[in-house]
C-alpha cells in the first residue's frame, strides 16, 4: 500500500453526537465552512432527534447525510456506523469530529492535507487543544520524554507516529482496509486507544501537525500527576466513565502490542490508590474491571 491522503480525493466528515443540539451546530459551522471541500457532512445521531436532522440539513444543504440511530451506539459505535457509511458512499478519506469540540478554524483540512503531503502519511491529527483556553492542550500529549500541557511547550510542526482520536483525525479510506473500523463493543472512552493501537500495528505512516488545532473540552483534569509527577494516572469524575476506562483499559492492555503495558499500569495505578489515594477498595475495583476487559466481558454496568 503507497498511496496515501490525497487533497484531490473525496472528504467525508462525520462526527458522533447525542442529546447535544446547540453544540453539534457550532461544530458544524466550522465543518462545513471548511477552505477545503468536504463532499459529505455524516452526522450519527446516538438519540434521533428530529432536530438534529434539521439542524444538519439546515447546515450542510445538499451535502448533509443524517443517520439516526434508535440505539445508543456510543462515540465507538457511532464512528464505526458514520466511517462505514463514509466508505459505502466511496469517501477517500474520512474527517473525525464530535459535538462538544469542533476544528479552531476553517483551514484545519487544508493544513491537514497539505501536512500528510509533505510526510506520506494515511493518518494526520492536529493538536487537540482547550476549547476555553487554546493556550493548554486539552489532554496531555507525550513528546520525547516528557508530558506537555500546553502549546508553547511543543517542538517543531510535526509529531511522527502520534495521533489523537478521534478528535479532528483526517484518515484515508485505503488505512482502514487494514485497521478496520472503531470496536462498537467498548462503547465509550479506550476506542480511540484501540483504534491507535491497530494504526501503530498497521506499518502505516500516521502523525500530528502541531501547526494546527481541534477545539475540545478540558479532560486534562483527569490525569492526575503522581510520584512528584513522573508520571500520571487517569481518575474520571464519575463512576460511569471509571467502569468504560478502566474496563475497556483491561481488554486494550491484553492486545498484542500492548501487553508490555501491564506491569507499568500495576505500578503506577497500585502507587495512586495505594500510596495517594489510601484506598484499596478503588484498587481492588480497579483491577477487578481490568480483568472483566482481559476476559473481553462486555456487559455495560
């Protein structure tokens, strides 16, 4: 495989939302306004609101493809549905979006495109920055040896073999030959892990122009500094988002090119219930979900 992301090819958008109308058009704004054309605007409705057709046809025109789901698929699910559509209508790219963020300015494509050009890639994501600071990035981002938080803190225009997903990730259709579509069984939060972990695994070149940025909400706050800040471990804010993480973190680490993982996600995580957190009952419900994802038991709460 030699051809990689083509600025003369077909672009297909499509971006996941649920129960979020008044986000979802501020995303879209940007979406379609785009210097850079994108042919489809895909929007996977996890809630079937009428609204949001409407909103979708009001915004996109012709271009607009709605696809209500009756069934709430989750950011996994729905990307899976929207990237296979995409393919179906004959995309040569697929351009990912949600409904809480939304691309920093109308020439995120161009500069994603023009980026893969210069480097061969089949994959190119921008830096995914505070949707109420663009200043801090929104999640830490790991840059040779160090975690960075912020913009000025990055080096260079380009980071070789990273990738934020799914938050503003150009990716060729011909990549997902090989890496497949989202695994609808994790439903929430690790797909975009995964689906990273597949890319990485695919011999693909893949990246992330740091001259370039995708808006979204802070989740920074849930990677917490440990050992003096020699590391991290990530606490979401609500039972709901721990059981995904820490499930679906289970079934990830046990996938080949992950396993390495383990012993490192032992220590650091028995250091931050153990040693800052004092408590062995999140440390024995921690590990009790890694081993439900180990198992592949995907049973939702």
């Amino acid at each position: 495989m030699t051809a990689t992301l083509n600025p003369r090819g077909t672009t297909a958008a499509v971006i996941v939302t649920h129960n979020r109308p008044q986000l979802l058009s501020r995303s879209l704004e940007q979406v379609v306004n785009q210097t850079h054309p994108v042919e489809w605007v895909i929007v996977v409705d996890n809630a079937a609101q009428p609204e949001v057709e409407e909103l979708l046809r009001d915004k996109a025109g012709d271009r607009a493809v709605y696809l209500p789901s009756h069934t709430n698929l989750g950011g996994a699910g729905g990307f899976a549905y929207g990237f296979l559509h995409a393919l179906a209508l004959g995309a040569d790219a697929v351009w990912c979006a949600d409904d809480d963020g939304r691309p920093a300015d109308v020439r995120v494509l161009e500069t994603l495109y023009a980026v893969a050009g210069q480097h061969g890639l089949h994959e190119v994501s921008p830096i995914v920055v505070n949707i109420d600071d663009p200043g801090k990035l929104a999640f830490p981002l790991r840059q040779g040896l160090t975690w960075k938080r912020t913009t000025a803190e990055l080096e260079g225009e380009f980071l070789p073999q990273y990738a934020s997903l799914f938050n503003g990730a150009l990716i060729s259709a011909e990549a997902m030959e090989r890496i497949g579509v989202p695994d609808y069984r994790l439903f929430i939060r690790g797909d975009e892990v995964e689906y990273h972990r597949r890319l990485a695994n695919s011999g693909l070149k893949y990246g992330t122009a740091l001259t370039t940025a995708y808006l979204h909400p802070d989740g920074s706050g849930e990677f917490l500094p440990i050992m003096g800040g020699r590391a991290h471990a990530q606490w979401p804010d609500n039972e709901t988002k721990r059981f995904f993480t820490y499930r679906n973190r289970g079934y990830i680490m046990n996938q080949q090119g992950m396993r390495k993982m383990k012993l490192q996600e032992v220590v650091r995580f028995g250091w931050f219930f153990l040693v800052e957190k004092k408590n062995p009952r999140e440390f024995f419900r921690w590990a009790k979900l890694l081993r439900m994802g180990a198992r592949e038991d995907f049973r939702r709460p």
